[in-house]
C-alpha cells in the first residue's frame, strides 16, 4: 500500500527534477522526475520524497481532509497550517 502526501508546489528547480512543497505548513525538497514538469501553485502527490501524481486544487483538499480526519482518528489532532497548506478557511 503506498500512502501519497498531498503537497502545495512552492519553488521549482527544473534542470534538477526537484521542487519544494509545503504540506500542514511543513516545507520538503522532493524529486519530480516520475511527474515531469511542474510549476509552483500546482499540487502532486508525494511518496517517500518524489511527486508520483499531479492533483488539481479540489482533490488535493479531499486528500488533505481525509488525512486530517484519518490523524484525528488516531488522536493526533489538528495538525498546525493544515487549513493553509490549500488555501481554504
């Protein structure tokens, strides 16, 4: 089973097949080479440090959404700048 990470692109180095992305307000230098060219604004799915799916904005919330009612579950709690890492309120 892989568990993919919803992830906000922030800044993109494209000769290095690499972008930064901000996830529940936590910033992570991933690979991007399985995806091929992104741009900052968009939204990938991320596994153990490479984008392997790019999402648009909509599903990129259900995912973050799932993940935080999944932690809540656990007894985790909110997660600090989840609600930002998409943009909604």
């Amino acid at each position: 089973m892989c568990l993919g990470i919803p992830g906000a692109v922030v800044e993109v180095t494209p000769e290095e097949h690499a972008a930064v992305i901000e996830t529940f307000g936590i910033k992570q230098r991933i690979s991007t080479f399985l995806v091929g060219d992104v741009n900052p604004g968009e939204y990938v799915i991320v596994h153990t440090g490479y984008a392997i799916e790019k999402v648009d904005m909509e599903e990129a919330r259900e995912r973050i959404k799932l993940w935080e009612e999944l932690l809540a579950h656990e007894g985790v709690g909110e997660i600090p700048g989840s609600r930002d890492s998409t943009g909604a309120d």
